[in-house]
C-alpha cells in the first residue's frame, strides 16, 4: 500500500514528530509511506519554548516535505496537492490540537474531493489539556472529515463518541519509543555522568500545570524524611519556573533536588532514564504519555497517577504503581513501598515480558483494520 503521514516530522522536535516518523519507519518494511509536514508549526506567539526545531542529537529523521503553514490557508492546497501526488491508499492524520483543526480540514477535504481514500485521524489527544465548551465545538468541527479514528486510550475513545456517536473508532496504546534505548548506556555509566548515587526518582518531560509537579513536590519532601533518594526533574518549563523554585525551598528539598530546565536532545534521554530507578507522572489530567513508553522502553518501573489513560497501559503493583491524583500522600506511600520491596527488579520484568503489547507494527495493523484496508 501507499501510505501518507500529515504531522510534524523532523526537524520539529517533540513527542508528536518522534511519533509520526516512528510509525513511517514501522510501516515501511510493507508500504511505501510519504510524510508532509510544516513549513511552520506554531506562530511564535503561541509557543512558549525556547525552539520548536531539533538542534542536536536526533535519532530520527525522515525526509518529509514541510508545506503546511499553520495559519497560512494558501499552503493547505499545496500541501493536499502533495498528498494527491503521491497517489495514497490512505492517508493518516496526526491529531493532537484544534489549532490545527482548519489546515487539517482543509487539506483532508481537498483530498478527499479529488480521490476517494480511507482517511484516519490518529488522536493523541481528542480534547486538549486545557479546554472549554468552544473547545469542544471546534474538535468536532475539525475531527468531522475523517472515516476512522485511532485513539489511545479508553478515555479518548469515550470523547470522540460524545461528539461523534457513529464514529468507526480504534483503540491501541502507545506504542515504545525505542529509538531512544538505542546503544550500549549502563546505568553505573548514566550514574556517573549525571554524578548521582543510590535512590534515584525521575521527573521527565514539558513542564506545565496539568503535569501535577507541585503534587510530587510535595510528595517527595514526605519521601526525603525517611529515605535517602534524589529526584531529578528534567525538561523545560512551558510556565513560570519561579513557584517551583519558590516550593521547593519552602519544602527544604533543595539540596536532594536537581532541576534540568532544558529541553533533552535524544542522545541525552537515555542517561536520564539509565540513571533512574524509577519514574514517577504525577499528571492532574492526562490521555495517554510517551513519557510512560519512554520509560517502559528502558525497562523502567513507573509511578502514575489514575487519570486518563495512564492506569489502562499501567499494571498495578505489576508494571508500576497507579495512585490518585493530587495526593501527595497516597504518591509519598507508593514511592516508599517500592523502594521497600523487590519491585525494581520484579517490575522491570514483567515490563520487559509485554513489549509486544506496546509494537509500533501493532499500531500499524490498528490502523489498517479500521481504515478497512487489512489485507
């Protein structure tokens, strides 16, 4: 088959573009796959990074050609043209965030006008992290064009069906990001070149609210009164890094506390996640997590909130542990047991044990299935 990918590809950085050229690369033993990504991703305005582009260490790069402008409508033709030419059996969408619900509906109609194929919106997120009623409004106005949904998690699949009750829709999990435990990174190795020593707990990824820090802040002061543990938080703020500063003095956890406010390169994952006995998603509200994949890929044990989708891909007392949100204490506690007992190596087993369920090639299948294109 031929297959188009519309997403971010490199060289934007982030989750999203790592998935999209993930799953060209799953799909490319059997199919021909195309990839058409940005010319501009976010108007700078409306990203609160430091750079949307990869500038160092990128595991993966798929030659894709950048068309879409996200607030340009005269690139959508352009870029649907480009869609058209490489003549597709079906096309997936990579969809995460209404502001991109016009281009994508654009580009999907013009397609769809022109040729008639499957397309499948594969959701990260149906609703955002942050939403309201208009929210809701423009998701369905912007998911209407699609014949079939990938979602990731049972949550997700309840959302899209309240808008879109005779939706054809999918479920499969995220699958592991594998390319970043790529090579030979021991974790005595990890250790010393981050020079951290005995318990270790990480918090990895964007910061922002809905990422429930300040509850493992919280926690981890409860945690650092009976144990000897480091907690490294690593991964830029998209917010005000002063409050966090501000707690974590106020808890007197600065010293056992080591803030990274970076964005990491993929070359530089793996030391964070080898170095880590633990990783610990505190999320307030959630869908799914790469973070939670990233970490599975390294065989790490993970410490999750019950939110979203995290408790569907979670075992608990199995794989990890899944607690209530916004709880310190109840964080404070699974932490503790599983630095008590056996659970690290136990844990990281039976992770090791259900890598199939996480397969990119089974995404892929998912998405054939609910296209109708299985062979």
């Amino acid at each position: 088959m031929r297959i188009c990918l519309v997403g971010p590809a490199y060289p934007y950085r982030g989750g999203i573009s790592h998935f999209t050229q993930m799953l060209a690369l799953a799909m490319q033993p059997a199919h021909q796959t195309r990839i058409v990504s940005f010319s501009r991703l976010y108007p700078s305005l409306l990203f609160p990074g430091r750079t949307q582009y990869e500038t160092e260490g990128a595991r993966v790069r798929v030659d894709a050609p950048r068309l879409i402008d996200s607030i340009n409508p005269l690139s959508w033709p352009r870029a649907a043209h480009a869609v058209l030419d490489f003549q597709p059996d079906m096309v997936v969408v990579q969809w995460w965030h209404p502001f991109f619900g016009p281009a994508f509906r654009s580009i999907v109609s013009t397609v769809k006008r022109a040729r008639a194929v499957p397309v499948v919106y594969l959701c990260h997120n149906v609703l955002p992290h942050e939403s309201n009623p208009m929210t809701r409004m423009l998701v369905r106005w912007g998911l209407e064009p699609a014949d079939a949904y990938l979602v990731q998690s049972e949550e997700d699949r309840h959302h899209l069906l309240s808008m879109h009750p005779s939706a054809r829709v999918v479920v499969h999990p995220h699958p592991t990001y594998t390319q970043f435990a790529a090579g030979n990174m021991t974790r005595d190795e990890a250790r010393r070149r981050l020079d951290v020593a005995g318990r270790v707990l990480l918090f990895f990824g964007l910061i922002r609210a809905y990422k429930g820090l300040k509850t493992l802040l919280a926690a981890y002061a409860r945690v650092a009164e009976r144990l000897d543990a480091t907690l490294l938080v690593v991964g830029e703020f998209y917010e005000d890094r002063a409050p966090y500063d501000a707690l974590i003095a106020s808890l007197g956890i600065g010293a056992r506390t080591r803030v990274v406010d970076r964005y990491i390169p993929d070359d530089d994952v793996a030391t964070y996640f080898m170095a880590a006995d633990v990783v610990v998603l505190p999320y307030v509200s959630a869908t799914q997590s790469g973070i939670t994949q990233t970490a599975f890929a390294f065989q790490r044990p993970v410490v999750v909130t019950a939110v979203g989708g995290l408790p569907d891909v979670v075992e608990d007392g199995v794989t990890g542990y899944v607690v209530p949100p916004e709880n310190p204490e109840a964080l404070a506690e699974a932490i503790e047991r599983f630095f008590a007992t056996d659970a690290a190596l136990r844990m990281s087993a039976a992770i090791a044990a259900r890598a199939g369920r996480f397969s990119w090639t089974g995404c892929v299948d998912a998405l054939l299935r609910v296209s109708g294109k299985t062979a």
